[in-house]
C-alpha cells in the first residue's frame, strides 16, 4: 500500500450546470448577465443570453414545442418532413431538434442572410433552397410562400409556420417567461423585444400581463419595418429594406400580437451594429445583429425613465454567425455603416 497522502478534496464549483443525457435537455434555463459597463441612466439593465442555446439562438424553445405541438396532433409522422421559411435560426432550432428524430428537413431561407447560418444548417443536415430577399409577401419567391408551396407539393409535409403556430408563442409563455421571472425574482419593469415570427412578444406579453401587469412590453424594431410605425400610428406603411436579421417584418404575423406593445422604437441598421460592437468591446459578450437593435432600444428606454426601473432583454444569437458581416470592418464600411457619427445606442424613438 502507497504511503502517499491522499488527495485533497477538490474545491467545490457553485452553479455548475447538471451532466444531461442529451444535448437537447440543455435547451432553455439560459443565463443571465447585468450590463455594467453602458450608461442605463437609473435602471438596472439584464440581458439574457439565448445565445447558449445549443442551436445558437432563441428559436431552440420553439423548436421543441411546434415539433412536439406536431407529433401529438398527428400532423407530423415518423420518417415526415418538416417545410418552414426562416432567417435561419429557426431553421437550425428544427435541425437541431429533427434530424436526431429522423425527419427531413427543408428550409426556405432569404438570401440575405449570412452564409455562416446556412453553412451551419448543410451541416446539420438540412436542405436549403436560397430564395430572393427583395420580394415580398404575395411574390412566388418570396419566402414563406415559397415553403408553403413545397408543403403543399411534398408528401408527408409538415409546414410548421412559425408566423401563425400557436406553439410558438406558448413556447416562450410556458418557457422563457418563468425563467425571466425566477431570474429577476419577479420583479420586472419592462422586457425589450425584438418581432420576426412575434413569438417572443406574444408568449411573453401574455405571461406577464397574467402575473404581472406593471410589466411594460417594449417592441425593438428595425428602420424600415412596417411593426413600430403600425404600433404609433395604426397604418401599415410600405417596407423599406434593412439588414439586420431576424427581426422586422413587411407585414403583422398573425402571431404578432401588437396589442401587446407599450412601447416601439426603430433603431437604424448603423445603431444596431455599434451597439452590438460596443456590446462586445465593453462586456465581452459576441452577439447577432439583432441584439443591438435590442440593446439599442432597451438603452434609449432605460435612459428616458425617471424612477429606478428593472429592464431585460435578449441576447437572441451568437455573433459568431455574423464575423463575415458586422464584425467586418471592411463589410461594415460597403453598406455605408461604419463611420460612427453618433454613439450606437442614441436611437430616434418611434413611440
Ligand atoms: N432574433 C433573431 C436573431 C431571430 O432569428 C429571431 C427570429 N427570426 C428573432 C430575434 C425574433 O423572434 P420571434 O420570431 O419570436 O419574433
């Protein structure tokens, strides 16, 4: 027998995460990080980082619950396939999810969005058709209606429709509302969202107005959107192009509930990029563009109020699918956003 002293006991780890049987149960129960270092006038600013998700992005809850939503009402089968339009992240969220259950996966994704994203989709194993960016609703080759008709010509087709699937919003009100709430000890002035499907502001929205109606909704809304000047004026205007991804629209998803919004605000593409650049340089923490459309508006919110206030917002995905894009200074400079001629989280307000 060694005479050699037995090892010490090793130090403890506070919050380590538990060791799961598969990569999708660590889907949800993201963290959670205050902003220290921006100017949050006299609130407290949090950003939870749905980047952690294992798909990258927010869109792995609703991944979860339509696929689930779809098997138990019979409309997806074994061996199926799965038809949905996305920017992509949604599309990765199905990936994700479906092809460990055996489902073909067919994506119909705007050539817009960044090549990262659609390298990324190939990989898992899904099929993308590119389709046309600058076509809208009502246009053959405009997304969703392009997923729409594969549905319908493609035998076993399930088209999941995040913009109108009711297991999108129930996703983010059974899902991502509790966390926000046990996070913050519930205890929540305002969550700042950003509107592509409308799944997160309608699943929250309901949430809180349930447990919370002092919770204020705010709408963080790309320059060119229709959604933040519907939300001030009632009009739908024509869309106006933009190139942050994900989030804005050129018409109201039926699973946009704007009813729901307090406040809008619509951040210029130029805010988004040096706010999620600034997010990065000051915290360290790599974000998609649509973050700094987020943490654009929610900085601007949080600067307005007179009495302390607690605000959340989202981290909806990683930047690391946007280094080709707003992480390039060269790209930054050929769409004219580079110069920084007033600081990234100055916005006009819409609302
Ligand atoms: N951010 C990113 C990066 C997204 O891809 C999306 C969804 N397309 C959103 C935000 C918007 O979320 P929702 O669809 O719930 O409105």
């Amino acid at each position: 027998m060694s005479d050699a002293p037995r090892p010490a006991e090793p130090p403890r780890i506070d919050r380590l995460a538990p060791v799961v049987g598969s990569v999708l149960d660590l889907i949800g129960r993201t963290p959670m990080v205050e902003l220290k270092k921006f100017d949050t006038g006299r609130c407290r600013l949090f950003l939870k980082l749905e980047s952690q998700n294992p798909g990258g992005s927010i869109k792995d809850r609703i991944a979860v619950s339509m696929i689930a939503d779809a098997e138990r009402t019979g409309r997806l089968k074994p061996g199926g396939t799965i038809v949905e339009a996305t920017a992509g992240n949604t599309g990765l969220g199905l990936a994700q999810v479906g092809i460990p259950k055996g489902y073909r996966i067919v994506l119909v994704v705007p050539d817009k969005m960044s090549r990262e994203k659609v390298q990324h989709l190939r990989a898992l194993g899904a099929e993308v058709h590119l389709t046309r960016s600058d076509v809208g609703k009502g246009h053959p080759e405009y997304y969703s209606d392009m997923a729409a008709r594969i549905a319908r010509e493609t035998p076993g087709a399930f088209h999941v429709d995040q913009f109108a699937n009711p297991a999108n919003p129930l996703a983010h009100e059974e899902t991502t509302g509790p966390e926000l709430w046990q996070q913050l000890g519930g205890d929540i002035d305002a969550v700042v969202v950003g509107v592509g499907s409308g799944g997160t502001l309608t699943g929250l929205g309901r949430f809180f107005a349930r447990l919370s109606p002092k919770t204020e909704m705010v709408l963080a809304d790309p320059a060119g959107s229709v959604l933040a000047p519907f939300v001030k004026t009632g009009r739908l205007e024509e869309a106006g192009s933009w190139t942050v991804e994900g989030i804005g629209e050129d018409f109201v998803p039926p699973n946009a509930d704007l009813s729901l919004v307090r406040k809008a605000y619509s951040i210029t593409d130029k805010q988004s990029m040096l706010a999620v650049r600034d997010l990065l340089a000051r915290e360290g923490i790599l974000a998609g563009s649509s973050s700094g459309t987020l943490l654009s508006a929610a900085l601007r919110y949080c600067r307005e109020q007179t009495e302390p206030k607690r605000v959340v917002t989202f981290v909806c995905d990683s930047g690391n699918k946007y280094l080709s894009k707003v992480f390039d200074d060269v790209w930054l400079a050929e769409q004219g956003l580079a110069e920084r001629e007033q600081h990234g989280d100055l916005t006009d307000i819409v609302a």
